[in-house]
C-alpha cells in the first residue's frame, strides 16, 4: 500500500473527527434551548439547525467516501488528485457555509426548502453564500465520484460492475461485493449531486434577477428531496460497502462472494433508492397521486434488499466464528442492529396513514439519527478503528474499548428514545421552545441532553485516542 493513500485517509478521517465534534455540541445546544437550560433564542437555533443539519450530513458523507476511496486503492491504483481537489473544496465549502450561517445568520434549515432561502436571512448575502458553500462542497464531491467510477471501469465494463454475469450465471471476471456496492452508490450519489447542480441553478437564476423571476414550488422540493434524501441514503450504503470488505476478516471468515440474490438485492436497491425520496411529498397534494403510492412502496421495499443481505451475512459471519471482538467489530455488528431498527421506523413514518400524524414530529428525527448517529455513524468509526489498528503505533487498551462503547451505545440509544417519546407524545421537531401544550417536549429534551452529553464524551475519547495513537503517521 502507498503511503500516500494512508495519509490522505488519516488527514480525512482525522477532519472528520473534530467537525463531528463541532457538529455535536450545535446539535446538543440545540436540544439544550428546548429543555430550557439555556436560551440561545430563535433565530440562533435556526441558525445552528442549519449548521448542525448540513455538518452532519457532509461529513459522514466524505467519512464514508475515504473509506471507499482507501479500500479501492487495495484492488487498484486510484489517482489521488480526485480526492485531493474534493478536501480543498470540503473545507473552503465548510468554512464559506459557516460564515453564511453564524456570521449573516442564514437559518433555512439544512433541508432548505424553496423559498425559505429568500427569507430566512438576516444579511442579503447569506442566501448567496450559502448557495456558494454548496456549490463548492457539490464540485468538489463530483468530481471525487466520477475518479471512483472511472477507476472501477478501467477494470470492468459497466455490466460486470453491477455484477449482471453473476447474476445471470453467466461467466465473467468475479466482481467483489465491495466493487459492486461502491460502484451502485457511486451511481446514486452522482445522480443525486447533479440533481443538485440543476437546483441551485434554479436559485441562482432566482437570486440574481431580484424577484423578477419564480420557480415552481414543486418542482424544487422534489430537486431538493431528490438530492438529499438520495444522498444520506447514499452515505449509509457507502458504510456498507467497506462493512462487506472488512468484517469477514474480523471474523477469521472468508471474504465475502458476490452470489446471485447479492447481486440481484444491489441491483434493486440501485433502482429503489432513487423514487424513496417521494414519502416527503405526501402533504402536497398537487404531486401526482401516482407518485404518492410510489412513494410508499418504494419506501416500503428501499431497506429490503440491502437490509435482508446484510443482516444475513453479518449473522452467519458471527455465527460459530473465531471473531475477536474489537472496537472495529463491535460497531461494525451493532451498527447494523441499529440501521435495521432505524430502517423500521422510517417505514412506519412512510405509510401514508401514519405519515400525517407522524412526519411533523419528533418521530422523524428519532429514526433518522438512528440510522445515521447508530448506523452509519458506527459504520465509519469501525472504518476509522480499523485503519488506526492497521497503521497506528499500538492496539487501543481493552478497557478504553469497552469505555468508548458503552459510552457512545448508551448516551446514543437514550438520545434517539427521547425523540421516538416525542413522536408517541406528537411533540413538533424544528421548534426551538414547547408551551405548555406539548410540556413532554422540555422533559424529554432534558433527558436527550443527559444521553447526548455521554455520547459525546465517548467521541472526545475516541477522537483523543484515535489522533494519539496515528496523527504521528501524518508527517512521518
């Protein structure tokens, strides 16, 4: 391996790190306004809620690309100028959307439904360079895809990559079950980033006519939905991939084959992922009905084929195994337990019956950071765990592991149930204060406090540990 391909993934995975740190603690203040702890007001909620959203979602989405990145330079040569260009363009891009949002007050959310953007502001330059952020951080992730596309299809056709021959049972060369996800995620996230591109030309275009000219309503939620929700979707699926390459290692187990129903079960999710995002639609009563029922059924089935495989394969890995449980496998294990409850309770909020009274409480938030905080989140720190057992100076201690773990399972799980009380109690998510209607609201958000505090002096320790142990790696 090239010791540049290990230091690139220590410098990203070390930026990782602290700005998800950063990101906890807006999200913790947040929860601490609603439980009347302290009081930021309103508008700096608003403004956090917009930082916090897009921090999050950005830099488990640039986490999970490392690895991919990382893992893909172990079958082939990768060039490294894609994800050099994507680092510059992630940090100028956080930099510009933090001083759009604490410095110009932009607070649309990190969802940033039109026409929020022309309204939420304070200064008229923070809609500007906000939507400038998000160009830079768009370019940089784009380009950074497509060398991953690229790379994979200087050494297969487009079929074999998406593993038709086996499949079919056809021959051909045999395609890694990393290959094939990597390459299915890849697709998802560039169709996502470039149904971005076609948004913010739209904002643009709206922006600098001064009023003059609107877009349809409509249209933008769907551009907007479409690239986020795809892409979170996405991010996950990129977790997964490394998940396939590196658990049955732990395990003592053989590598991971790319059977027929894993074949078939990636090819659909391709497919499914891409029509899930309608389940955000449903109050708007112009879509077409068609879509509705899409939207249901695709957001019914987007978690099936990813999810059966997976749990399968994890179960019968574990099962009668030589697994020495480390940091690395225990996230890796527990991750997917928590991204199949998480899954669970975003079908439910799917159903359209249950989405009316559902979708505007703490309900979403709760299955959301399930899968993300729990899930995904897990998958890339067993990534994170791994890499630093590889070329880091020593083994974590024992006993730091079973702090680190108990510390991030325990504040996570008691973080997430705050929310999914909320959501049995119709407690609304994006409000920064609870009257006395919905009073459940301030004691649970105390209780999220307390959970939330735990599980962010588990990542401080991770994160102390991690840099102590391979930072060296950075400059030797």
């Amino acid at each position: 391996m090239n010791t540049s391909y290990k230091k690139s993934t220590l410098l990203w995975l070390i930026t990782t790190l602290i700005v998800f740190l950063v990101a906890i603690a807006f999200g913790l203040t947040m929860r601490m306004e609603q439980a009347e702890m302290v009081k930021i007001g309103p508008l700096n909620f608003y403004v956090l809620m917009t930082s916090h959203g897009l921090l999050m979602a950005g830099v488990w989405f640039v986490a999970g690309m490392a690895g991919i990145e990382y893992i893909l330079s172990t079958y082939f040569p990768v060039p490294r100028w894609g994800g050099m260009i994507a680092y510059v363009c992630t940090i100028t891009g956080v930099v510009i959307l933090l001083i759009s949002t604490f410095l110009t007050k932009f607070h649309a959310g990190w969802y940033f439904l039109y026409p929020l953007p022309f309204y939420a502001k304070v200064m008229e330059s923070g809609p500007l360079l906000f939507l400038v952020a998000l160009t830079i951080l768009g370019v940089g992730w784009l380009i950074w895809s497509l060398v991953l596309i690229f790379t994979i299809l200087r050494n297969f056709t487009v079929a074999q990559a998406l593993a038709w021959h086996h499949i079919s049972g056809r021959p051909g060369p045999t395609v890694a079950p990393f290959i094939l996800i990597s390459f299915v995620s890849l697709i998802g996230v560039t169709a996502c980033i470039l149904a971005a591109v076609v948004l913010l030309v739209l904002y643009y275009l709206e922006f600098l006519k001064s009023g003059s000219m609107s877009n349809d309503p409509l249209l933008m939620k769907n551009l907007t939905f479409f690239f986020g929700h795809t892409l979170v979707n996405e991010m996950l699926y990129l977790g997964l991939a490394v998940l396939y390459e590196l658990f049955p290692r732990m395990a003592g187990k053989p590598a991971y084959k790319t059977s027929w129903y894993v074949g078939l079960s990636w090819n659909a999710t391709l497919l499914i992922v891409l029509f899930a995002y309608f389940h955000h639609l449903y109050m708007d009563f112009a879509q077409p009905v068609a879509f509705q029922f899409v939207g249901q059924i695709m957001s019914w089935f987007a978690p099936l084929p990813a999810a059966c495989v997976t749990i399968f394969s994890v179960l019968t890995t574990v099962y009668r195994s030589n697994m020495k449980w480390s940091l690395a496998s225990l996230l890796y294990f527990f991750g997917v337990m928590f991204w199949a409850i998480g899954g669970v309770g975003a079908i439910l909020d799917a159903v359209i019956a249950n989405n009316f009274v559902l979708h505007n409480t703490q309900w979403v938030p709760a299955h959301f950071h399930t899968y993300n905080l729990l899930g995904n989140v897990f998958f890339s720190l067993a990534f994170t765990s791994w890499f630093a057992d590889e070329i880091g100076n020593k083994k974590i201690a024992p006993g730091l592991v079973k702090l680190i773990f108990s510390l991030l399972v325990t504040g996570g799980v008691g973080f997430v149930l705050a929310f999914y009380l909320g959501g049995a109690f119709s407690v609304p998510r994006r409000v920064d204060t609870y009257n006395d209607v919905v009073n459940k609201g301030v004691s649970l958000a105390q209780m999220a406090v307390v959970f939330a505090s735990l599980y962010l002096v588990g990542m401080v320790i991770y994160t102390f540990d991690f840099t102590k142990r391979c930072a060296r790696q950075l400059f030797s």
